[in-house]
C-alpha cells in the first residue's frame, strides 16, 4: 500500500480524498493554488505544497508543478479527484513516467472514453445500447442532413471532446442544421481544441441514469447500482438519487450485467461510470466517465462501500476484496449540490463565509470545505458543499432532507439551498415523476 498520496485537486473533493487515505494510513500532501491558502484541505493534509497563482491553468492543471511537486515530497501515487487534470490521459501517462502511480485506470482508457465516438463506437460493439445517430464524426452538412434525415428530427449535435454540457446543440428542423452544426463547432474547438462533431437523435424527455462500476484489471468487475442524475440545469446535475425512482430490481440488474460485463472485456481497471439516457423503458448509453463522480456518495450510503478506498486499494494492486453477491442495496440516498449562486438567477456569488453550521444526525453527511470565515474564491467551480442524505426509504429520506436543509446555515453569500427546498417540496420530485428537462422548467428557463 502506498505511504504518502498526493492530491491534485481543491474543495470538497480534495477533503474527501484526504479522508479516505487517512483511514487506510496514508499520509497526504495538499497542492493549492495562491487563493486556497487557507482552504480546508490545505490545513488538513499532512504537507502542503503551493503550486501556483489562481488561475486553474497556472496552478490545478500545471502538470509539471503538481509532478514536480509529487517527486520532492517522495508521493508514492497522486489522486486526481474529479475535474481538472482527473480525465487528462497524458496527466496520467507522465505521472506514471516520473514513477509515481496514477489512482485511475490506464491512460489508453482515459484516451478512448475522452473521444465519445470512440467511446460509443467501443460500448456498441461490446453490447451496449446506445443513441441512435452517425457512427463517426461528421464534417460535412449534406453528410449530416442525410444522417439526422435517418434518425428523424429532432437531433443533437455533440462534440467528441465533450463535458460539462459544452458544445452541443439541438437541431429542430432541417433548416436549424447548419447553424446547429456551426454553432456546435466552433463551441467545440474553443472549449476542447477539436471540433469534431457527432450526431444524435435528441430524446424528448430521457432520465439520466448512471451505472457506477468496479474494476481491478483481474477479472473482478462490480456494480454499484445506479444513480438517477436527471435533475439538471444547463446539462449540468443538480440533485441526484441512488436508486432512481424509475428502476425496479429487475432494470437494476439488467444494466449492471450489460455494465459489468463491457466493463470486464474492455479490461479496464478502476472506477468508473457509464452514463445512459433512459426512455420509454430503454436505456442508451451516452458517456463512459473515466473517474470518481461528484455524485459517489449516494453509491456509498447505499452500498456501504468507500469509493475512493476502492479506487486507492486497486491502484495500489489489491484485488477487490468483495464480489457482486456481496454488493447488498440498503434505503435510499440523496445528494443536494449546494452552489454558491443565487436561488433565483444562478448568478455566482463568490465571498466571505459569515456564519456556518452544517446539518447532522442520523443519516446526514456533508462534504465540503467550508467554515465561518472562510472566502470562497471567484476562480473556481461553484460547488461549495454536497448534502447527502440516506433513509431506510425514499420517503423517510426526503422527511430526513427536508430537516436537514432547514438546519443549514451558509451566510454571507448566496446559495441554491433554497432551489433544494424547492424542489424537493415538489409534488413531482415527491411522486420521483421528473425527466431531464423538468428542473429547466420549474426555474422558468425551458427552452
Ligand atoms: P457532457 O459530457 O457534456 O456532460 P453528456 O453526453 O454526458 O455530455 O450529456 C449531458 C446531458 O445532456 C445528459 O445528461 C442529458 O441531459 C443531455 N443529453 C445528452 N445526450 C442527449 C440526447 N441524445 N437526447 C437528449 N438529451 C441528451
């Protein structure tokens, strides 16, 4: 097992990582950038290591400076949490290079699931259901006329370097093709520096539905169960479940087969998540996630099982010490993102932290590197803490969320804990009877 991993991330998720390295004895090392000199995970770490000035690029995506900063402090293997550099294949390459363990799969993996063309093109020919739509990028109009022709409108342009919901665009008609196809593109290269486009039948009210797997690269392949993602604004999760209130047993373990088992040909090792759209009782796979989630922890409440420990013992060689007859499913979780933004307009609302008192009891974790005082600085994503609930039932989860976002107190800035209260009082989020574009809705932002 390794001694000392460096974490190569920030917030809430650098604190989770920390965590779970010092429960299995591992020492830690904080990286931070100049505005997280007092972030919770800085003081918590064993050592801590400053990187670079605020921007993410000079600092939480400078690849030599984090290597740099792994080797003096003699790292045995860095984690790279879930953003910035986590889905980087040549982060993991060079770090392998310098000797030290990259705690993710393999580089090739990364690479493969990165390129979603390549990804779906992979997850097809293993089994996987996927969206209909161009089985290649697409890089002439009249090819994708004839195409979304095929597949009937409306469809989605999608960029094959996507995430975060950038670069994609539907097309209604037609005649929406080639601003659709135009707009998608250059949105594309400017964020991702390809602007490679795919085709996809756009579904018209789809779950989002993800399938959290398992793998030690010898043979061991689990599934987690899945978490119902479809609470999005902007293509962007807000709220997630684990079960989705859509699925009985039966679904469950029909996607976790088809899961596992593409899972176990493909030989990758590590965490990982395969993201589906699910409608009218099919599911289609979308996009393989080559990392941990925001979203792990309703996995955890549910199974019991530490993802990150998982993700560290098989980086570190370990075989999984459980197999799928051992996963047992037990109540219901919910996570809330709790942003700092506002309720209303989304606007961020970066600043000074007045007053804080997370919720607690039974059933009730919070993530997040916040206390009184503290700055949430301007440059990073907004995320300032997940609320995670878990409840022999659903409905004795929501009661249980319900009071937990009554006891919470985030002061001096904005916050979206009052949209959680909101949505969650409901009708519709009470009866689990909401799809992909219901929360758009309700802000008054369907479109
Ligand atoms: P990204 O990597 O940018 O997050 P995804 O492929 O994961 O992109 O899709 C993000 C979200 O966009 C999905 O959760 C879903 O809400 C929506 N979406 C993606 N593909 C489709 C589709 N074919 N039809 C309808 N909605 C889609």
């Amino acid at each position: 097992m390794f001694d000392k991993v460096l974490i190569a991330n920030r917030g809430e998720v650098a604190l989770r990582i920390h965590r779970a390295c010092k429960e299995m004895g591992i020492q830690t090392v904080a990286v931070h950038s100049t505005a997280d000199e007092d972030a919770m995970h800085v003081r918590l770490a064993d050592e801590s290591v400053c990187i670079g000035p605020p921007a993410a690029r000079q600092s939480y995506l400078n690849v030599p400076a984090i290597v740099s900063a792994a080797v003096i402090a003699n790292a045995d293997a860095i984690h790279p949490g879930y953003g910035f550099l986590s889905e980087d294949d040549k982060f993991a390459s060079i770090v392998e290079e310098h000797g030290l363990c990259f705690i993710g799969p393999s580089a090739d993996h990364i690479a493969m699931m990165g390129d979603k063309i390549a990804a779906k093109r992979a997850m097809i020919a293993l089994g996987v259901p996927a969206v209909p739509g161009s089985d290649g990028p697409v890089s002439e109009d009249a090819e994708a006329a004839r195409i979304a022709g095929e597949i009937g409108y409306p469809v989605l342009i999608k960029a094959a370097g996507g995430g975060g919901g950038r670069g994609m665009k539907v097309a209604e008609t037609e005649a929406d093709l080639p601003s659709a196809l135009a707009m998608a593109r250059s949105e594309a290269k400017a964020a991702f520096r390809d602007d490679s486009v795919y085709i996809e039948k756009y579904l018209h009210g789809p779950r989002h539905i993800e399938v959290q797997i398992l793998a030690d690269g010898e043979g061991n392949v689990v599934h987690l169960g899945e978490r119902d993602c479809s609470l999005q604004r902007r293509h962007q999760k807000v709220l997630e479940e684990a079960g989705s209130p859509a699925l009985n047993d039966d679904r469950r373990d029909e996607i976790g087969r088809i899961a596992c088992a593409a899972i176990e040909r493909l030989g990758y090792r590590n965490a990982g998540t395969l993201e589906f759209l699910y409608e009218d009782g099919e599911f289609y796979f979308i996009e393989m996630n080559t990392r941990l989630q925001v979203e792990h922890p309703v996995t955890e409440a549910i199974t019991g099982i530490d993802i990150v420990r998982e993700q560290i013992r098989i980086a570190a060689g370990m075989p999984l010490g459980f197999r799928q007859d051992d996963v047992v499913f037990s109540g219901h979780a919910i996570e809330c993102r709790i942003n700092a933004e506002s309720s209303e307009t989304f606007a961020p609302s970066p600043g000074r932290i007045t007053d804080y008192h997370p919720p607690g009891g039974l059933g009730v974790r919070v993530d997040s590197g916040l206390y009184a005082g503290y700055s949430v600085p301007p440059n990073y994503d907004s995320l300032i803490a997940k609320l995670i609930v878990h409840g022999a039932t659903r409905n004795e989860c929501l009661m249980r969320l319900r009071r937990a976002l009554q006891e919470c107190v985030i002061e001096g800035i904005e916050t979206t804990l009052a949209l959680h209260d909101r949505i969650i009082s409901h009708a519709d989020f009470i009866n689990g009877d909401y799809d992909i574009k219901w929360l758009e809705a309700l802000v008054g932002e369907a479109g």
